[in-house]
C-alpha cells in the first residue's frame, strides 16, 4: 500500500516573508532619511506586508475549505462503506 505524503510550504513562505519584513523594517531604521521619508517608507512596507498577509490568509481559507470539502466526502464513503459492509453481514 503506498502512502500520499503532502508538502506544505505555507510555514516555511510564512517564515520567509516574516524575516524579510524584519529585515526592511531593520534597513528603513538605520538608513540616514528624513522624517517624511522614512514615515512614507515605512506606511509603503505596512500596506505591503497587510496586502501580503491578506493573500496568505485568503489562500489559507481556500485551502481549509478545500480539506473541509475532501473530508465530507470521506466521511460520506466511509459511511456508505460500513452500511454496505453491514449489509453484507446481514445477508
């Protein structure tokens, strides 16, 4: 019997975009910009990264809806399969 083995690279994407908002937010800090610059750097990263974090979080309830969907389906076999089966036994 072989075994369906899933990757999901949502935590590691999650990880990399974490990192490379610290790490903008790290380089906006200690380049030498004025105040306006910096504060409109700094509301451009903002309105990226909620943009961002906007698209993961839709992806992730199309992926949760995705799994919700596949398990009804499961359990709607499962249960065919075991009432068949008891009727099998009933004869």
């Amino acid at each position: 019997m072989s075994e369906s083995t899933t990757t999901s690279y949502g935590p590691t994407l999650l990880a990399f975009l974490a990192g490379a908002a610290i790490g903008a937010v790290v380089v906006a800090l200690t380049t030498p910009k004025t105040g306006p610059e910096l504060r409109g750097d700094l509301k451009d990263l903002t309105r990226r990264a909620k943009c961002g974090a906007g698209k993961l979080a839709a992806d992730a309830s199309d992926t949760f809806d995705d799994l919700k969907g596949r398990t009804l389906l499961a359990a709607a076999d499962l249960k065919r399969g075991m009432t068949d089966a008891a009727n099998d036994l009933k004869g």
